[in-house]
C-alpha cells in the first residue's frame, strides 16, 4: 500500500523516517499513532494537526508492507518549519512506540533540506544556459580573425569593358578615374583603399579607356620609365586626359608603397604640363548667399546647407556634418568651418550636392567632376 505525500511550494525539509511493527497495521493505524502520541506534548504551536492545519506541514505520506505478521514502512513529512521546529516534530515523531495494538519502533533518517536541493538544481541548469550562452555568444579565433582580415583585405579585380580590363569596382559609379598599366598596378592601388582604378594593359589605348575619357575626370598614373613615356604620348593623341602622374624615375607603379602612391597623386601635373601644377584661376563669383555663409562661418566650426534657391536648410557642428549629411534630401550647397575631406566628398556625390565651400581642402584623390569644391579664401578673393 502507498501514498504519495503532497509538498507544498514552501516547503523547507522533509522529515523522513523508518519504522517496525510487531503484528498486522494499515496505514490509518500508523497515523494515528504519530497524531495521537505527540498531542500536547508541546503546546498548540506545535501540535502536528494545527501545523497541518496553517501549511506549515503537509500532508503525512506513508509507505508501508506487511509480510509474516510484520510490518515495515517510511514515513514522510514535509515541513516549512525553521530547523528548530523542525528538528522537534521528527524527535517526537521518533518518541511513538505503539501502532495500533503492536509494538513499534520509528528510526529517523538524515534530514532533508529541500532547498539544497532546488539550489543544486538551480545551479546545474544556470551551468549549462552559462555554457550554452558562451558558445553561442562568443566567436571563436578564427571568426575574429577573419572578420578582421574581410575588413581590411583590398577590393577584388573585376573586369571592365569589352576589352576585359582589370579595374576597381568603383570604376563605373565615380566621376573620375585613375589609368594605369597593368593588372599589378591595379592591384596595387586597390590596396591602397584607391577603388576608382582601371588598366590599360598594353601600349595600344583600349576603346573602353577612349569612351570613359570623354565623361569622367581622368588621370593616367604611369610608371617612370620609357614604357611610361610611350602609353603617356599615345594617351595624349586619342584619349582626353586632365591630369598625369608619374612613378619616381626608374620605379613602377606596382612597386610603390601607399605612401609612395598618394604622394605621386598629389603631385600630379595638368595634361600637358611637364612642370608642377600651375595655381588653379581665380574661381568665378558666388552667389551672394555663399559669401555671406563664408563671412558668417568663420572660426566657429559650424555648417549650412542650402537648397538650389540659396535658401538655408540646416546648421550643425561639423563635428556631426557627415552623419547629418547622410540623412539630409535636397541639398545643394554646403559650406562650413572645416577640412574637405574625401571621405566627405564620397557621401556629397552620394546625396548630387553641386557645390562644397570648406575652411580648406585635404590630400583628396577623388573629385567628383559634376561638383564644384572651392575654399575660403578662393570665395573671398573672387
């Protein structure tokens, strides 16, 4: 015969105990005896029927089995009794002799404490969430490292035209580009960060470098050697170039060091020019409200944004122009107290702005050809 005791939620220890019996009892006989034995032994505040009564124990389980005229069991109370408390219930349930009309003896076992068990319990599934979480949440070496090596790892080669020329992805989408020699040279300046790259690949100029000629801003990026000079004069007899670099004499383009690239760009000479740069012409007048921008702008660090009327959008810090400028609609000028950068310049071609006024202007290697870039001191004197 068995019972299954019932444990309430605030249980704290189960109170478990074995006992003997000299005869023949059922289950009514054994609980009766523990109710019956230990009544006003303590007082009310610890008379088993008033704990039950308020929850602060359960309901007492019994096992039992009979066999050869004896009979031996478990009994289980849970309780939500302090230990003290607690401790006193299972020593008077230990006290019963007699079961009904038999001898008895109830042997108590170590106690339980229920919440020990319920922290173990705890304890192991918070383990294995915290496991699960780690490998999970956590990449390993290999995904950093890759993830690293994708962020700095150079655009790939694609082929341009019908000719197949080897060229940077950005060829197509910027308003200029950079002509050199050779697939080595293409690579080169991809990993340079420079993505507006195509390869003329041989001393016969392409059709493909003919056509783009006629509509973007082009500069041919050459080595410094004869082989140079050769693609330079037939360069300048079919294709419409605005501005020539050179390698250093006797290196080749492929061979330069970013530093070395961006130093050979910025000193590029205007087709035709075999000397430095000649100064750009004055620039022509600027509508009223420019200059006035100009005048109101300086040294405050601060930006505006017009509309193709001349009518002011917005003003910010420049410490925010790039991020505004991303989310901005409808801008046609933009001038303020700051350095004209390229990275700058890359989200104005982005969002047609016509033309950028700047305090002045960085080592850029990409001007849009539909957007006029001046400075400061060129609106001033203009």
């Amino acid at each position: 015969m068995q019972e299954t005791g019932k444990f309430t939620p605030t249980t704290k220890y189960v109170v478990k105990a074995k006992f003997e019996v000299e005869g023949v009892v059922e289950k009514p006989d054994v609980i009766g005896a523990i109710f019956g034995q230990t009544e006003g032994l303590f007082g009310p505040e610890l008379d088993l029927r008033e704990l039950q009564k308020s929850g602060r124990l359960g309901r007492i389980s019994i096992r039992l089995e009979s066999k050869n005229d004896r009979t031996t069991g478990e009994i289980t109370i849970p309780s939500s009794l302090d230990k003290a408390s607690t401790a006193i219930i299972a020593a008077a349930v230990e006290s019963v002799d007699r079961i009904g009309p038999c001898n008895a003896k109830i042997t108590l076992e170590p106690m339980q404490d229920e919440r020990d068990e319920k922290r173990q319990a705890i304890m192991s599934k918070a383990k294995q969430i915290l496991q699960g979480w780690m490998v999970e949440a956590t990449p390993s070496t290999d995904e950093l490292i890759r993830e690293v090596t994708e962020a700095v790892r150079p655009a790939d080669v694609i082929k341009f035209g019908p000719e197949e020329l080897p060229a940077g992805p950005e060829v197509s989408s910027s308003g200029s580009v950079i002509l050199v020699e050779g697939r080595a040279d293409v690579i080169n300046l991809l990993k340079c960060g420079i993505k507006n790259v195509i390869g003329i690949e041989g001393t016969k100029i392409p059709k493909t470098i003919i056509e783009l000629s006629k509509t973007k801003e082009v500069t041919a990026f050459l080595d410094g050697d004869r082989g140079g000079d050769l693609i330079l004069k037939e360069l300048m007899q079919v294709a419409e170039l605005d501005w020539v670099a050179r390698a250093p004499t006797g290196k080749e383009v492929e061979d330069l060091t970013p530093k070395e690239v961006m130093r050979c760009l910025r000193e590029r000479v205007q087709a035709g020019k075999k000397a430095e740069p000649t100064p750009l012409p004055p620039a022509p007048p600027q509508p009223q409200f420019i200059l006035d921008a100009v005048q109101e702008l300086k040294e405050t660090l601060e930006a505006i944004t017009f509309d193709e009327h001349g009518t002011p959008k917005s003003r910010m810090p420049v410490s925010e122009l790039a991020d505004k400028l991303k989310e901005s609609e409808g801008v046609h000028a933009l001038v303020f107290d700051g350095i004209v950068t390229q990275r700058l310049l890359d989200i104005a071609e982005e969002k047609k702005i016509a033309i950028i006024v700047g305090e002045r202007i960085s080592n850029v290697v990409k001007k849009p050809a539909n957007m006029r870039i001046l400075t400061f001191q060129e609106v001033r004197q203009a």
